[in-house]
C-alpha cells in the first residue's frame, strides 16, 4: 500500500516584489521546491500552451515553469471572464483538469494560488476584471483537487 500524500492548498497574497506573495521570487525558494503553483493566464496563451511559453504580466511571470518538470500550470481568467459561462468555464476545466494531472503525479505537496487579500476563497485578480464568480469556482475547484489527491 503506497502512503498518500496530504496536499496543502496555499493562498498567496502579492504584497511586493521579492518576498512572499510574489511568484517569482517563490518559485526559486527551497521550501516551495515541490509546489505546484497556478497562475491567472490569459485564454490565448493558455489555448497556445507549449507553442510559446514566455513569460506573462502579473503572477503569469512564471508561465515558463510550465513546460518539462512543471513547477506551474496556467488557469485563464480572461480577458472577458467577467461572469462564469458554460464557454469560459470549459475551458478553465481544462486548465484544472492539467492541474490535477500533475498534483496526481505525487511530486507536489503544496498548491499555490494568488488570494484575493480581502478573501481567499476568491482568486486574486489584477490585469483583468474577473468576475466573483469565476473567482470563487476556480479556488473551489482547487480545494476540491488538493483534498481529493489524499
């Protein structure tokens, strides 16, 4: 019988370059050396994927990490993701879909995503206007992905 392995869900809050908060500077550091860190995408880049893994604005600096050995994978949040649709939510399924493909490798023990500072049950936002709705889903989902990977 193979031990299973508890999934931390981590809220992050951007309070500044170079400290935490700050997924640049996060992903580098040791203790987050097996963490899987999801990112706010934009939709083009997230339907492209691995055409061209260049760096984003915002926490999507690190889309680079994405590629071979992940060490992040991108959920798009716009533009245009002002309400949950059934066209939006398809495609943020599939982008959660890939993050529970790599949380099921058992090479992660901790999920980041950037909180909103205010409430970490929505998802963080900042180049786009995401709608509450989308937000409160994909933080839902990621619990749903982190407690069902025990």
């Amino acid at each position: 019988m193979s031990a299973t392995v508890q999934i931390v869900l981590k809220p992050s809050v951007f309070a500044g370059s170079g400290k935490e908060g700050d997924f640049a500077w996060m992903i580098e550091q040791p203790q987050y050396a097996q963490a899987l860190f999801v990112f706010n995408d934009n939709e083009s880049q997230f339907l492209a994927y691995m055409d061209g893994i260049s760096v984003g604005g915002g926490n999507a600096v690190i889309r680079p990490y994405q590629g071979a050995g992940a060490r992040a994978a991108g959920v798009p949040t716009g533009p245009g993701y002002d309400a949950l649709t059934t066209g939006n939510k398809a495609i943020i399924d599939r982008a959660l879909a890939r993050v529970r493909a790599l949380i099921k490798s058992g090479r992660y023990t901790t999920l980041v995503y950037s909180a909103d500072e205010a409430d970490p049950s929505l998802l963080g936002h900042g180049i786009f206007d995401v709608g509450e709705d989308v937000r409160r889903y994909i933080v839902a989902e990621l619990k749903t992905i982190a407690s069902s990977a025990a």
